[in-house]
C-alpha cells in the first residue's frame, strides 16, 4: 500500500466543547463518522448564500473569534477565504451528495440565486434525465440533479420525501480508475462497511452519517488540496489510538492538540489525492 503524507495545517475554527453535538448526528452510531468538508471560498459570502440560503444549512458562530461556518444534519461546512486552484470536478472527490424533501423547490432556488444546473451534462450513464432531473421513480430517493454552486462546487441533490430536515448530508463521491480498491481502502482504514448502490455505475461503502460512492472517472482525476474542496473530515473518537492503529498499517500522521479548544486534528491523504482531515471534537459544535 502507498505511504500516506502527513499534512499539518492550522485548524481554523475555535469549537465550543460544553455541549455535546445536535448536528453530527451520527456521532453514537460509532468511533468514526463523517464530520465535515472544508472548501476554499474565493467568497464565503457567495458560500453562505449557497450552503444555507439556497440548500437549506443554518450559519452559526463558533468559538472566540465568532468565525462562521455552515450547519446541516450530519455535517459542518468549513471556509478558507482563499482562492480555490479548480473547482470539484475534475479531483478524485467529484461532489457532495445532500438530501431534500422537494428537489423542484430547491432547484427553484439555485436557478433563482444564480447558480447552475448541470445535470443533462454530468449525469452518471444509466441515468435518464428529463428537463434538468433524474427521475428515479418511487423508492427513497425519487429524482436527483447535480448543480455547481461558488467556485465550481459540484453537488448532487437527492430528494426524498419523507425527509423532515430542509437538507442532509447523503453522500460523499469519488471518481477514479481503481473504484473498488478505493472502496476497499475505506473500509480497511475507516472501518466503513460495503454497501449496496441502486446504481451500476457506483459502487459504495458506509458509515454512520453517509455513504462513501466511488465511480469510474471518464478521464484523468488530481488530487483536492487547493480546490475548490479542500479535505473531507471523519471524526474520530480516542484519535490517539486511531493513530496507533495507522501507524500499524504503515500510515503515518502527527496528533497536534489545541489545548484552547480541547481539539486534536490530524491529516492523511489517501492513495488517490484525498486530503482527510481527523478530529476529535467537532462532535460538541450544538
């Protein structure tokens, strides 16, 4: 297996701990869940527009500095006011996948604030667009769309009807040439389970708060550090031993505790250019 790098960077956000997490919803279902992404925002105003107005997140403060990231059941939304390299597409880490109960309003909205529905141009083969939807008939999810929010951020918006919450996290997709040993590093070094795809163009791994898609690129993907997504963050629970058990498998990354916030982060890139942040703590952010 690839060596990974390690990656330090600083943690930009100071997390509140006195209470114990209402977003990561996922966080009792196990020792490792999906935490956040962190996107490089030309225009975090531009972001929050998307993320919340748009898409349905909450804007919240966090920490001494009142920095502002953005909320949705089962994710936090991260900002760099940095200029990205590129956008999603393109990157091993293709797009976000999030869940609403009324994919006609919500596209409503992202036409009515400027955004861009790609859906006819990035459709997954297999998939039958009519106008600027998937329609997938009577399961679960019902009908899809993709669209490129600030920066070139790709997402791809499911909806489900008997969904309560304006919008969750659904999942996180990858592209590449080497989609099932993709998988399989996920479920050996995160633990994620194989799971079932509705799709013969994906195949799927979970964990507790989404599912980890993987999908065969149609040409040559990079890595993310610099784009538009930046990194994915688990969160871990007892991150110093989740280390122990990396290092075991030849995967070295540095623990740095930030005594202020009572937070650990570390960094690994995965075999294919995924930078992933590891944190213990974000699991307070109320």
């Amino acid at each position: 297996m690839q060596r990974i790098i390690p990656v330090l960077v600083t943690l930009f956000l100071a997390v509140p701990t006195a209470r114990a997490s209402a977003q990561l919803l996922a966080a009792k279902e196990g020792p490792i869940v999906y935490g956040h992404h962190h996107v490089n925002a030309t225009n975090p105003a531009e972001h929050k527009k998307f993320w919340a107005d748009t898409l349905g997140g909450t804007v919240i403060k966090v920490g001494t500095d009142g920095r502002e990231i953005i909320r949705m059941p089962n994710v936090l939304i991260f900002m760099r006011e940095q200029a990205a390299k590129g956008g999603t597409k393109g990157s091993v880490h293709d797009h976000i996948g999030l869940s609403v109960p009324n994919l006609r309003q919500t596209l409503d909205k992202v036409k009515a604030n400027g955004y861009r529905n790609i859906t006819a141009a990035d459709a997954l083969p297999g998939q039958k667009v009519n106008g600027d939807i998937v329609e997938l008939g009577t399961g679960a999810v019902s009908a899809l769309a993709y669209i490129l929010g600030p920066d070139d951020v790709k997402v791809e918006v499911l909806e489900m009807k008997a969904q309560t919450e304006p919008v969750k996290l659904h999942h996180s997709h990858f592209f590449g040439h080497q989609q099932a040993e993709m998988r399989d590093w996920y479920i050996k070094v995160f633990g994620a389970t194989a799971g079932v795809s509705t799709s013969p163009a994906v195949i799927r791994a979970d964990l507790p708060g989404l599912g980890l898609n993987f999908t065969p690129s149609r040409g040559p993907v990079i890595g993310t550090r610099g784009r538009a997504l930046d990194h994915i963050g688990f969160e871990i629970t007892n991150l110093d031993e989740f280390a122990r058990k990396l290092a075991a498998q030849g995967i070295v990354t540095t623990i740095r505790n930030i005594p202020a916030i009572n937070t650990k982060v570390g960094f690994v890139t995965d075999p294919w250019g995924t930078l992933i942040e590891l944190s213990e703590g974000l699991r307070a952010i109320p």
